[in-house]
C-alpha cells in the first residue's frame, strides 16, 4: 500500500549573495523606475537606479571588502555633476541611458577595480577599459515581450537628467525579489 505521507516540498535554492560598488542616481527614478521595475532584474531585486563601478565586486563568503580602501578612493574622487541625456543599446537587448561626463565613471572603476584586483562583470565584456559607463534601463526577460523603441521613446522623453554624483555605494544581497541592500555609502570630496 502506497503512503499517504507527503514528502517535505524542498526549499528554493538561494541565488549566492554578492557585492557591488555603483552611483546611485535617484534623480533618473521618475523616468526609468517603471521600465527597471518591469524589464530589469535587478530593480526587482531592490538595486535603485545606478551606473555601475564594479560588479561583481568581491564575494562576501571569501572575504569582506575593505571599506577603508572604498572610503579612501572615494575621499580622494571630487563630486561631480552627471547628465543623462542620451540611450544605447546592447546585445540581449539591453536598453540604457549613458552618463555624461563618462570619464569619472571609468576612472572610479579602474581605481576600485585595481585596489580589489577584480574586473568589472567579472571580465565577461572585456577588461577595465573595455567597460561602458550606463544606467540599466530594460533587459530582455525570457518571458516577456519588450517593445524597446516604446521603452526608449518614452525614456527620451524625461531626458535630460542632470544630478550631482556625491557618494559611492557598496550594495549587498541576492538576485531574488527585495535581496539587495546598501551596506554603506562613502562620501565623495566635497
């Protein structure tokens, strides 16, 4: 006779937790927020809207990063202001807006890559100067349709956006919904 015993359903596996070191740009939320919230993984996962420095940054089951070295890159690195003014795209699709001026993008990300001695998206696209500073707007999910002209129409319309870049931050958690946190944010030199 065949038991009427359930087995315990397993627990979904966990995506692995990980670390990033980006700008957030909370000025571009109001015309990118519902287009990430929607199209990009990450926005899911509660990441804001950001230009990434370094990703992934270092694996925290290996080794905590070195918030005293973050600190002092970004102690040493001037406020700036940052306009988004115009979209690019991507093989998968992915739509983005890129940030002007791109060149303190670029050298935050040699400076952190080089203290860490990590590459950016893990040397997936290249090495440190092979990185394009951007702002993810939509990536092509597997189970929906993404009309990218009607997103980047739309998205053109709110540009430009021009904020001040004051800190760097450092992000923590999961690619699971609501997974990522700030861990901290360094200030930038006044």
């Amino acid at each position: 006779m065949a038991s009427t015993r359930q087995s315990p359903e397993r627990a979904p596996e966990q995506s692995p937790e990980l670390t990033a070191v980006v700008v957030e740009v909370p000025a571009a939320e109001p015309v990118v927020g519902r287009w990430r919230a929607r199209y990009d993984r990450a926005a899911r996962a509660g990441v804001p809207a950001h230009v990434t420095v370094c990703f992934p940054f270092v694996d925290p089951s290996e080794q905590e990063p070195d918030e005293d070295v973050l600190r002092e890159i970004a102690v040493t690195t001037g406020a700036f202001d940052l306009t988004l003014a115009t979209t690019g795209t991507f093989e998968g699709p992915v739509l983005w807006v890129a940030p002007e001026p791109a060149e303190p993008f670029r050298e935050l990300t040699r400076r952190v890559c080089a203290a860490f001695d990590v590459l950016p998206y893990g040397g997936a696209h290249g090495g440190v100067e092979d990185a394009v500073p951007h702002l993810t707007v939509a990536e092509q999910p597997q189970d929906l349709d993404l009309d990218l002209d009607e997103v980047r129409a739309d998205v053109e319309r709110g540009l430009p956006i021009t904020t001040r870049v004051e800190a760097l931050t450092l992000l923590q958690g999961r690619f699971e919904p609501g997974g990522w946190r700030v861990r901290r944010r360094f200030p930038l030199r006044s």
